[in-house]
C-alpha cells in the first residue's frame, strides 16, 4: 500500500501568514491614504482649517513601498506563485532603496512645511505635544471659533 500525502505544513503556515499581511498592509494602504491623503489635499486646496501632523507626508510616500509588499504576499497565495515570486523579489532591492529615499525626503519635506506654508499662512491652534498633530486655521477667530464649538460640544454631552 502507498503513503497517504498529508498537507504539506510548512506550505500552509507560509499561506496563513502571507494571508494574515495581505490582510495587515491592505488595511494599512486604506487607512494611510485616507488619513494622508486629506492632509496633503487641505494644504494643496489652502483649506480653512486642517489637521498635520509630520508622519502624514513619510507615510503617504511610503505607500508604493507597502503596496509592493501587499502584492508580494498575495503572490504567495495564487497558485501560479513559482513564477511570480521571483519576479517580484527582484525589486526588494530598490523598493528597499526608494523606502529609505521616501522616508528621508518626506521628512525633510514635512519640516519645510512646517515652516513655510503652516508658519506663514496659518495660526496653530492649541498644541498638545510637539510629535502629535496640530490644527492650523486661517486665522486666530476661528481656532477660538473651533475651540469654543468642541468646549460646547462636551459640556452639552456631559
């Protein structure tokens, strides 16, 4: 009589976790982008009142570097991955690079616009610490406007 094959439990654990990161970095590019995406759109649009902190412009370059590793994984769980996987592994190396070149060049962009568009173009309203976010409005009458609105807000619900 032959063996029975049993499931190779190497492969399905390597599956498991590649399912568990495609799960983690899809969720991830979502909320990065929405979270980023509205800070960069305020500051381009000149908005009124916006919400930055300095991770939003690093993390919105580093988004193709996550996307790539989200396709890297999931090429573990197509059936065709013999093929695609060294392909895909071919670019470690200058994903690897360009992450590092997104992460230097966005913070070295997110200080200058610290500086120049939200120093000169904006008042900083209450601050809570120096590595959280910030909001900055046009004017000082409206961050007052805006403090005094979420102050009613709580009282009202208390």
């Amino acid at each position: 009589m032959g063996s029975i094959d049993i499931m190779d439990i190497e492969t399905s654990k390597k599956k498991v976790v590649a399912f568990i990161m495609v799960v983690f970095l899809t969720s991830m590019i979502i909320f990065l982008y929405n979270a980023c995406s509205k800070t960069i759109m305020g500051l381009i649009n000149s908005e009124d009142y916006i919400f930055y902190t300095w991770g939003s412009i690093p993390s919105f370059f580093a988004l193709p570097v996550i996307i790539y590793g989200d396709v890297l994984c999931l090429s573990v769980l197509l059936p065709y991955s013999l093929k695609t996987t060294p392909a895909l592994l071919k670019l470690i190396i200058p994903a690897t690079i360009y992450a590092a070149a997104a992460l230097v060049l966005g913070f070295m962009l997110s200080l200058i616009i610290s500086i120049y568009p939200l120093g000169a173009n904006y008042y900083q309203c209450k601050a809570p610490s120096i590595v959280s976010g910030s909001h900055y409005a046009k004017s000082k009458e409206m961050c007052k406007a805006r403090e005094y609105s979420i102050d009613s807000e709580g009282e009202t619900q208390r």
